[in-house]
C-alpha cells in the first residue's frame, strides 16, 4: 500500500495514533501518584497544548488523477461531489478526510467520517467552508470556476498539490513558569526531564519570555496565530472556540476556529466554522 495515500476501507490503528499524547498523559498521571501531588494533575495537564502539524508530501500537477478521490490534501484542487460548487473568487486550500483525522482528534469533536472543505480569498478574510458525507465514487476533480480577472494565488496554489500524512505529526508544547511548577519544586524539572525524554522532538517547551510563535505554518488543531495583540482582541469568540485548522498565507495566517467548540454537520458548516486572517 502506498503510505503517501490513505486507505479508506477501514481505519487502520498504528502506534502513532495520538501516541505521544497518550504517554505525556501517562507519565504525568504516574509521576504526580508516585510524588503525591495528584492535586495538580489538571494544573500540570493544562500547561500542554496538543498539535497536529502534518506533513505534506508534493505531488507534480499532473498527478493530480493518481490521488484517491476524497484523501486528505492542501493545494491543487479539491474533490467536490454536485451538492458543493466551487466558490466564486476563492482558493482551495485543503480538504481533510475525518476517517483519517479522527484518531487524532483529542477533544472528540469531529464527526467519523466524512470531508471538510477549506477555501480563502487572496486577502484571507473572506473564507468558506464545506463537508460532504456521502459516497466517495460521487467526487470529482474541480477545477477553478471561470470567473473575471485571475486570482493572485491560484496560480501559486494550483501547482503545488501536495497529499498528507498524520502519522508521527503530533506535537505537545508545554508551557513554562507555570504555577505548577513552583508548587512542584525540584521535582517540576524531574517531571519536564522524564517528559522531554520519552516524547522527544514531539514536546516543545515554551518560554514566553522567548516571544515569537512557537509552532508556525499549516498545522491542526493547538493554538492560534495571532500576531497583532492579544487573541481576544482579534476575534471576540476566541475562547468559546477550538482552533481546527491554520493555514499559513503571505504574511500571516488563518486560523479557522470551531465556535462554540461544538459542531452540527446537519447545520450549515459556514455559521459555525469562521475564518480569521492575522498578519505581520
């Protein structure tokens, strides 16, 4: 079978499925029993925020027919089935199979299966988002709309379509000088110690005294990328939502958010999924 493309049959359960959240959540639950400072396990827990940054794997254009119809991909064009037409004066950034997605979806908020849909305009403010649940063979190849005038990153976007991978893409940053970490002590570093070498490279500590972003580019899941003043200054609902998707775009990013941290695929996907852009 061919990793770059999914199967979808089935889920397949590997050994990277949410692994590493799994042994952080394990080794912290021991380390503070065995201390006896299991009052602090959800202070300890809530210093970690969970990523998905998943790699992309670059196809050539004319490949575009050899990728299954429905797989998960940023770029290029979008598997649309008759019910979603392509959006007038938008790009397509990516579509994500949730029977892919779904063991890695820590908070259980995605549904088992079906695809969600991400398009933009060139400034990152206008956006639109799908899901289709229905029968993969009733997808096709769409390509971008006749319309007036060229969109400034179709070209860009079109010709480089790239298929995804989640296996091994979780990361976990841990923030530090937490108040944790003072009524820990001395044993805080033994916990960060024994943290950094069972997950390795998949822990990031944070220091924000360091500035800047800690993960960048197109990632699911985490935190978002804001990069004028504070999250709430930015979108008033920051809060009451989960980050589902950012996306990396010119100078900035868009970061799509799940208000509510809830989601009805009955319900029209766009009044619950909004997109907002952030730029330097």
């Amino acid at each position: 079978m061919n990793t770059h493309f999914p199967y979808f049959g089935k889920i397949f359960l590997t050994k990277s499925f949410i692994m590493y959240y799994k042994k952080a959540m394990e080794i912290i639950d021991d380390f503070l029993e065995k201390n006896e400072f299991s009052e602090f396990d959800d202070d300890v827990k809530g210093s970690l925020t969970y990523y998905l940054k998943f790699k992309q794997i670059r196809i050539n254009p004319q490949d575009e027919a050899s990728v299954p119809l429905g797989a998960s991909k940023i770029y290029g064009l979008p598997h649309l089935p008759d019910s979603i037409k392509f959006p007038l004066g938008l790009n397509f950034i990516a579509q994500f199979n949730c029977s892919e997605l779904k063991p890695y979806d820590v908070d259980d908020i995605l549904p088992d299966k079906g695809i969600f849909y991400f398009f933009v305009d060139d400034s990152g403010v206008e956006t639109s988002c799908h899901y289709y649940d229905g029968p993969l063979n009733e997808l096709k190849i769409q390509d971008y709309p006749e319309q007036k005038g060229k969109l400034f990153y179709e070209k860009k976007f079109r010709i480089e379509p790239r298929t995804i991978s989640f296996e091994e893409s979780e990361i976990l940053v841990m923030e530090t000088d937490s108040y944790w970490e003072e009524e820990l002590g001395d044993l805080s570093s033994d916990l960060i110690d024994e943290l950094q070498q069972e997950l390795g490279d998949h822990l990031i500590l944070d220091d924000e005294d360091e500035g800047g972003h800690i993960i960048s580019g197109d990632y699911l899941f985490g935190d978002a990328c804001f990069y004028q003043g504070d999250a709430e200054d930015e979108y008033d609902d920051y809060y009451s939502s989960l980050v589902f998707f950012c996306f990396g775009m010119g100078e900035g990013h868009v970061n799509f958010f799940i208000k509510n941290a809830k989601l009805d695929v009955n319900k029209d996907i766009n009044k619950q999924i909004v997109g907002v852009y952030s730029g330097t």
